[in-house]
C-alpha cells in the first residue's frame, strides 16, 4: 500500500493545535501520524495514495476550527521508513498508564515495572499509546472485567488493544483493520508479546459477517466512520455486551450518544482527554 507523507507547519506550534489538525485530518482519511511531544515540530500525516485528496486537505485547513492559526503543507510519496527509529527520535520514554500498564519498544532501556508490559515495534505512529484515545481506551480495558470474554477491536491499528485484552484474559480476540499495514504489524506485535487467540483482519465492518457475537467491542476509529458502522456492531452483540469507543471529539459525544442510543444502547460513561472522547454503552 503507498502511501502521500505531508508535512504541516503551523503557527502557533504545538500539542493543542497538532492534536486538532491530527482529528480534521483523520476524517478525511489520513490514518497515521508522528509529531513531537510538545509540538513544536512539523506535524507529519499520512494518507493512502488512492484516497488523497489535495482539496480536501485545503478544505480542512479553510475550516479549521482553532481561530488565528495558520497552517501550511507540503506533499510527497512516503518511502518505506524505520518507524522505530521515528518513534525513539520523538519519545524517549516508554508509556505508563494508570500506574498498571507500560508500553514500550525493542529500544527502549529501563523500562518500569508494571503489571501489564506491551512491547511493540510500530510500523505507523498511531496506535503507540501516547495519542489520548489510545491511552482512554487502554483504561477502559483496565478498568472493566475481560476475563473469559470475546472482544472485537476493529481499527485495531498496531493491535494494542487487543493486545492487552488477552492479557487481562480475554478469552479471543478479533482485530480488523483495513490498513495492510496495520495488519502486518499487529500481526508482528502480537508474536512480540507472546499472546495467542487473536485473529487478525484485513477489513472493514463488513468482516464482521462471518463472526458471531462479543462481550466486548473496541472502536477507535472516528467519528463518521463510527456512525456509518456502529449498526454492525450492535448486531454483533448480546445482551450484556460492552461498546467502547474513542476517536472523536466531546463536542461530537452527542451525535454518537444519538445514533447509539437509536439502537437500543443504555449509555453508561463518558470519559474525556485532552478534548478527546472516550464512551460506554451496553446493550440490554
């Protein structure tokens, strides 16, 4: 899959800004991205070769929604890159969340003591942890019971999240993406980990016709794609079964808390980072 590497420069520059742009940028189907922890480097997004869309993307910054901020870019084919080594060139530390679950990579030296430890080796940016949907859905899987459950994690990304599902014993996993990349490297972190019963996806919510139910279904994906799909995944539920998804802003919680509510969702919680979303539903 080739993929269009942009790079924006933005004034002001920083984490704000970048994790606004980042969202925009992410509804019109850029899908990856690797910018420095305060911000104050380039922020780099990248998009399928057949989906760019240089209009879109000056639409975007037409519309932005940050007042008094200016924006510019530069395209051009992404070469294959050593991901790794972006990511220990952007941050040098590995993750902690909630004081019980670290993240790091092959590189990473020192790395804490916790009671969960996910070692992976990304391919793309998105899906490290560090981005605030990621780390709200991996406390969602720290806070609720996985044991002996099925889980679905569609946008599965670098697989994290069904990563840490089966170690917090999730009885089997399915992860989709629809993003070969995703998938080859899920496929390379799961091996990474020493995990089993994940079946991994290439796809979208259409996959979902040959699985029966879950207990529990991960959607980070955003917010236009959940809408479209969240009927696929209602229907692969039970009773009693759990929704989590990120990936949106709060101010678009109502529009998801509607559509799943319309089919016969029980809103449970809404937890927010950073201006990011994290909700729960079940299905009663």
């Amino acid at each position: 899959m080739k993929y269009i590497e942009y790079t924006f420069t933005t004034q002001p520059s920083n984490g704000i800004v970048h994790d606004v742009l980042s969202g925009v940028l992410a509804e019109i189907g850029f899908d990856s991205f690797v910018q420095s922890e305060d911000g104050s480097e380039p922020l780099k997004a990248y998009i399928k070769k057949d989906a760019d869309s240089i209009e879109a993307v000056q639409q975007v910054i037409a519309e932005f929604p940050l007042p008094d901020t200016e924006i510019s870019f530069t395209h051009a084919e992404a070469e294959d890159r050593d991901w790794n080594e972006v990511w220990e060139q952007n941050y040098f530390q590995p993750l902690v969340i909630g004081n019980r679950c670290v993240i790091a990579s092959t590189f990473h030296k020192d790395v804490p003591d916790a009671e969960y430890h996910i070692t992976i080796d990304p391919r793309m940016a998105f899906g490290t942890g560090h981005h605030a949907t990621t780390s709200q859905m991996i406390g969602q899987i720290l806070d609720n019971n996985m044991e002996g459950l099925d889980v679905l994690d569609m946008g599965c990304g670098t697989g994290i999240l069904a990563i840490l599902a089966r170690m917090r014993g999730a009885k089997h996993c399915v992860a989709i993406d629809n993003d070969e990349w995703c998938v080859s490297n899920t496929l390379e972190n799961i091996s990474l980990n020493d995990v089993n019963n994940i079946d991994v996806v290439e796809g979208d919510a259409s996959a979902l016709e040959k699985y029966g139910h879950f207990h529990v279904v991960i959607a980070n994906i955003n917010r236009n794609i959940l809408l479209a799909d969240m009927h696929h995944y209602v229907d692969h539920m039970t009773s009693g079964s759990l929704l989590f998804m990120s990936g949106f802003y709060t101010e678009d919680v109502p529009a998801i808390r509607q559509e799943a509510e319309r089919l016969g969702l029980v809103f449970i919680e809404c937890r927010d980072q950073d201006n990011w979303a994290c909700v729960k539903f079940e299905k009663r």
